[in-house]
C-alpha cells in the first residue's frame, strides 16, 4: 500500500504514468483501427462519417463543426475551471461560513451548469467519435484554455516544496504536534511579512474593514 500511497502524493510521477498510459492505449487502439480501416481516422470532409445522422461531406459542414468544436470546449473548460472550484469550495465546504450571492442564486448557478453540462456533453461525445480531427481540435483548445486558466490560480503562489510539505502533513490526523507547531511560526512569520508590506505598523489592527 506503500507504493500506492507514494504514487497518490507524487502529482508529477503519476502525471507521467497516466502519459505513458494514454500514449499506449493510443497506440494500441490505433494500430487496430488502421489494421480494421476505420472511418473514426479520415480527416476532413467525407461521405463515411456522419454526425448526427448528417453526412460531413463538404467543407462547410466540416468547417462548422470544427469552429463549433473549439470554441464549444473552450467555453467548458473556462467554465468548468471557474465554476467547479466554487461549487466544492465555497458551496459544498461545510467549513466555508459565508457566500457571495444568495441561497436561491447559488442554486439557480448550479442547476444551469447541470443543465449545461448534460446537453453539451451529449453532443460533444458525438461530435469527438465522428472523426479523428475534431477529438484533436477538442485537445488543442483545452490546452489553450487551461494554461490560462492554471496560470490564473497560480498567481501570488510561491514553489516553496519544504513548507507545502509540512502543511500537507500537519493536515494529516496522525500528524505530530512538532510539525504542526512548526507549521502555525511559519504561518504567523509569512502574516507579519504581508502585514509588513502592506505598511501596516506592528501590533496595528490588521482585521479587513467589512463595507458599510
């Protein structure tokens, strides 16, 4: 279980593990497609291919569904990027006390991403299995939108791997009182410099002023 354990908290080793899984599964599975002559791997417009019952025979066809294709799985992975975390860490965190809109808002944002993500899902699955290059256009705009979208998270955010360390195993219940007390200085320095460089005195109140 070990093994396990160490692969769970080793991002960029599992990271890996899932490449080499998915080039292989790739390879695998095209090897038989090529072998078989599927239609899946044409690229550009065709008469064997269909999507949604409507032959992809032309380049306006094919041309309209490969815009709608990329601008359709940019708009769910900048959607899903910014909704999916405030769904799990402001609305379903039982220890976030305080939301921005109200109850009956909260519900109404999480019932239309539902509503949302059924129907687009069903026609992007049938959009990405008529052929080969609209899973690649698929891909391609993923990639553009989460490098911007992962780069906004990571703004403000330090590579310090020693105090991500003991934060992650004080969080833990086994966690000793050692390391968890080293943890809460670290903390209280990384307050007193903030509090330093936004000119705030030392012992001045340092509490947010709630709007009027």
């Amino acid at each position: 279980m070990s093994i396990f354990m160490d692969l769970f908290d080793n991002k960029l080793t599992l990271c890996a593990m899932l490449m080499f899984w998915t080039m292989g599964s790739s390879a695998v599975f095209c090897y038989i497609m090529i072998k078989d002559q599927s239609k899946f791997l044409m690229l550009g417009p065709n008469e064997a291919n269909q999507l949604l019952g409507v032959k992809m025979d032309t380049w306006f066809k094919w041309w309209v569904t490969a815009i709608y294709t990329f601008l359709s799985t940019a708009i769910a992975a900048f959607a899903g990027d910014a909704l999916c975390p405030f769904f799990s860490n402001v609305i379903e965190d039982h220890k976030t006390k305080h939301i921005p809109y109200s109850k009956f808002t909260c519900l109404l944002i999480v019932q239309c991403f539902t509503i949302y993500g059924v129907i687009m899902s069903v026609i992007g699955m049938f959009v990405a299995l008529t052929q080969v290059d609209f899973m690649l256009i698929r891909i391609a705009a993923d990639l553009l939108v989460n490098s911007h979208t992962t780069y906004y998270f990571l703004r403000g955010k330090e590579v310090d791997p020693v105090r991500y360390n003991m934060w992650k195993h004080s969080c833990s219940p086994c966690a000793p009182e050692q390391s968890t007390g080293a943890l809460h200085k670290i903390l209280e320095a990384d307050d007193q410099d903030a509090s330093e460089h936004c000119g705030d005195a030392p012992g001045q109140d340092t509490k947010p002023m709630l709007p009027v």
